[in-house]
C-alpha cells in the first residue's frame, strides 16, 4: 500500500482582528497558533466500537481518517476581538466534516474556491437538464468540495485558548 508522507497545513489570523484591540508593539506575537494532525482509528474496546487518536503520525496512507486540530493562545495583555482562525483543507486529503461549532461563542464558514470567499453553506452553480430544458441554478456544495475552514471568534481574553478542530480523509 502506499504511504504518503503527513505535511502540515498553514494557519492564518486576520491582521483585521490585532488592529481592533488596543494598539501595542508590532514585534511582539498577540496570538499563538499550533497545528496538530492526528490519525483517528476505530477499534473494539470491550465489545464496543470506538474511536483511538494515534498522535502525531508521520505517514498515512489512502483511506485513513485524520484530525486537524489548531489551538489558538491569547499570548498578549488585551482582550482581542473578531479573531479569524483558519486552515486549509491539506492537498492529497479530502473534507469530511465533523469541525468544532459553538455558534454562542464563534461562527464556522467554508471555503470552495481557496479561501476568497467563505460562507456557513457555500454554494455552487450547476447546469442540468430538466423536462428535456437545460437549467442552471445554485445548489449547496458538496462537503468534499470544501477547500478551507475557517472559524470567527468574537472575543479572545488575555492568557485564553481555545480548540478548533475537522477531519479530512486522505485520498
């Protein structure tokens, strides 16, 4: 079988987000961002099917299920508003779901066409033949679409992390 070698996704915070709190110095980091790529088995455990995180993988092939996780740490002095925390989705992996909501604390949007646009349900136009007419009309992208996740937080405190986190599967 063969394996594929695990490289990590770029992360991106929105400049936008630092210059609405209190100005302070540009060389000092505000937030502090780490990515973790786990593999996410399913075993049997006591008759029972459950699910096993194998950390830090350094290879995985066709078929493996994985977890992105990105922690995001408030390193600074100040409460930081409308915080964008995001990630590709990683080439030769495919979206599948299963991301982190909590629509009272952040707001999650995808992306189909690399991050330019994002939306809760993005949306695709498609041609198709009905009653022997051919007609266009926008429909609901396909998961497996989805190029980027991104999650808008509303406030961030000082000393605060939070934990965002989707599943790919790798092609």
């Amino acid at each position: 079988m063969k394996r594929l070698p695990l490289t990590l996704a770029c992360l991106l915070a929105s400049p936008g987000a630092w210059a609405q709190s209190p100005p302070i110095s540009t060389t000092q980091p505000r937030v502090q961002f780490t990515l973790t790529q786990d593999l996410v088995r399913r075993v049997q455990q006591g008759g029972q099917d459950v699910e096993q995180i194998v950390p830090n993988v350094k290879t995985v092939v066709p078929g493996d299920l994985l977890r992105e996780q990105i922690s995001v740490k408030n390193v600074g002095g100040e409460t930081l508003r409308r915080v964008f925390v995001g990630s590709p989705v990683p080439r030769g992996t495919e979206f599948v779901g299963e991301v982190t909501a909590n629509t009272s604390r952040w707001r999650v949007e995808y992306s189909i066409d690399d991050g330019r646009t994002y939306n809760a349900a993005p949306r695709r136009t498609v041609t198709v033949s009905e009653n022997g007419q051919t007609v266009t009309r926008e429909v609901i992208a396909p998961v497996s679409t989805y190029t980027h996740v991104r999650w808008t937080v509303g406030e961030l405190g000082p000393g605060k992390t939070l934990k965002f986190a989707f599943r790919v599967r790798v092609k």
